[in-house]
C-alpha cells in the first residue's frame, strides 16, 4: 500500500471566528483520499488540498447509494495538546458498515494513521473557544461508472475535517421531540446498524415536518410493530424509570453508538442500573404519567447529550425534569466532555493523542 504521500496547500483559507462556527459549515486546508480497484486493493493513500471530487455520471453511488460514513472529533487539551476519542472504535464500525454494504474492508492500521496525520497537518484549525471541536467525517464511496445494480469494483476513501461548535445551537437546553407514527427509520434486516446515508434520508421527512411543528426531534418506533422505541432523531435513546437507566437494546435497526456505548460503561461505573431491553411508546408514557420517568436524553457524536425536556404521541404531551435538563445527563456530559478534552483523567484507556 505504500507510506501516505502529503501534497500540502498553497493557498491556505482564512479561519473560521471561532465564536461562530456553527456544524459542518467550514473545512479544513487538507482531505485525506486513498483509492481501491478490484485487483489492485486500496492503494495510493494520500492527503491533499481540499477540493472538489471529478465523478462520472454513471458513478454508482450516484444511482444505488453504495457509501458509508463516521463521525468522531478531535478536542484541544488544556495543555494545548489534541486528542481523539475511542477512534479505533469508529474504525470498526465504518467496517462493519463496509461489509453490509459489500465495500471492501480498510485496513485499521492505514486508517489510524490518516486520521493522525491529517489531524496533525491541520492542528492550527483544532479550534480552542470552550466545547468546541474538530469534527472528522470519514466516507467511502462507489465510483464504478456503470448503471447496473451490483457492488461497485471502484471506491473513494476520504476524510474531511471542520472546526464545529454546539451542535444544538440551544446548546444543553432540553428539547421537545414528537412520537413518529407515520415513518420509520429501519427495520432489522435492513441497514439501520449501518451508518449509510440512505437511513439519514429515510428520517428526512418526519424530521423536516417536526421541524415546522416546532419540535426539535422525532422519536422513532420499530418498523414492525410500531411501539418499540429505538432512537430518537440521529442519536441514541436513554431513560432513568425508577432509578434505572434503560435503553433499547442493538438488534440491527439500531446504530451502536459510541457515545451510548461510553455512557453505558460510566453508567455501570458509577454503580447506576442500567438495561439494555425492549421498551414500547406506551410503558413509557405510563412511567411518565406515574412520575416514574425521571430523565430522557439522546446520545451521540455530534450533541453528545441532548436531554429531552418534552416529549409529544398523539394527544399526549409529558414535560420530563420540569422542562430542565436532568441531573444524571448533565453529570454524564459534564464527565464524558472532561475526559474528551482531556480535562480529567481518562480512566478507561479511551483518548489516543495526536500531538
């Protein structure tokens, strides 16, 4: 596969006011590409000006999606130092979403070192106000100019880079979420363990309408039964009943998230219950109307604890923590955002520094 070639900028942007970055809206000076073609594997990994991509017409993401993506952040220490987060574990999961959607595995090996020295390449952009961060986009595309439905024999392996703030711009304020009754998002079998761009588009509709409703987020059913919970929006789901935290549990329609993944292990560490089941719309709106359901939240990458101040099924409407942020999600985000930016000791071996 050879050493990663560097073709470094000549014409660097202007930075971003770091009080005003937003989500996904500024890039980096430099992307990393790696190629693969049948018969040849990966090869030529490169990091290089970041720019626009030539595609054919006929390239076949364009036609059947065959593409996955990560997310994952590199955080500026208070030491000025920069670390990443369980990032081995977004490298798995990628591949994982490699092999449902036929796209050849990445070597962990090559895909740590890309996101190192990308990272390190554009550490000036490695934004220091407090909570913000250096969001990573990893993504492999289908590029085989054929319109024929089978697993392409040509694929782009990139990763962006951006400077990003608050993903909510209401930052830790709860958010009000509705029950969605009319779309679903995956169903086991399907892609839903997957991170694909096609379950995002199947969450567009119900996710703009909650939009104009006012609502922030939807909440997402099982698309078989249509009464067990499974995420909500594009993030895991969490609840504190009766002193427990319960959380649905990964049968293939569910992202393993990370950051659900990290809460669960703090969770356990801390010595709270935690239950990985089944729960129905209706046991939980039963929990709520008993004063039972203490706290809501949704976890991930980019919000990493969004907490659920209202939640809306039908003529039902619950306010969760007196429309507050709860005491247990605001621990968690509070701990798991130290051990990000390296302001506490990382005790479970997460954080891999960069510089």
């Amino acid at each position: 596969m050879g050493k990663i070639r560097f073709i470094k900028t000549e014409s660097p942007k202007a930075k971003p006011d770091q009080k005003n970055l937003g989500f996904g809206r500024y890039f980096t000076d430099h992307m990393f590409l790696m190629n693969y073609d049948e018969g040849q594997g990966w090869h030529d990994p490169r990091i290089v000006p970041y720019g626009p991509f030539e595609l054919e017409p006929s390239a076949m993401v364009l036609h059947y999606a065959q593409e996955v993506f990560e997310g994952m952040k590199a955080y500026r220490r208070a030491d000025g130092g920069i670390q990443l987060f369980r990032p081995l574990e977004n490298i798995r999961r990628m591949n994982v979403s490699c092999e449902r959607l036929c796209i050849p595995q990445i070597d962990e090996e090559i895909f740590m070192e890309a996101l190192l020295e990308l990272v390190k390449l554009d550490q000036d952009w490695v934004p220091t106000e407090p909570d913000t961060s250096l969001y990573i986009r990893p993504f492999v595309f289908a590029t085989e100019p054929q319109v024929g439905v089978h697993a392409s024999r040509s694929y782009i392996f990139c990763i962006i880079t951006c400077p990003v703030g608050a993903y909510y711009p209401e930052g830790l304020n709860p958010v009000k979420i509705y029950v969605e009754s009319r779309d679903v998002r995956a169903v086991r079998g399907g892609m839903g363990y997957a991170k694909t761009g096609g379950n995002y588009a199947a969450t567009l509709r119900a996710g703009e309408a909650a939009i104009a409703e006012g609502f922030s987020q939807v909440l997402w059913l099982d698309g078989i039964h249509r009464k067990y919970i499974e995420e909500v929006g594009s993030m895991n789901v969490l609840f504190k009943i009766d002193g427990e935290v319960v959380t649905p549990p990964l049968g293939g329609s569910i992202l393993p998230g990370i950051t659900r993944s990290s809460c669960l292990h703090i969770l356990k560490h801390w010595g709270i219950p935690v239950s990985e089941r089944p729960i129905t719309v209706d046991e939980l709106f039963e929990a709520a109307e008993q004063g039972r359901l203490e706290e809501a939240f949704g976890s991930g990458t980019a919000a990493v604890i969004s907490p659920i101040g209202k939640i809306v099924y039908g003529d039902k409407s619950e306010i969760l923590s007196g429309g507050k942020i709860g005491p247990l999600a605001a621990k968690l985000y509070d701990y798991l955002t130290a051990i990000q930016w390296g302001r506490v000791e990382d005790p479970f071996g997460w954080t891999v520094r960069v510089v």
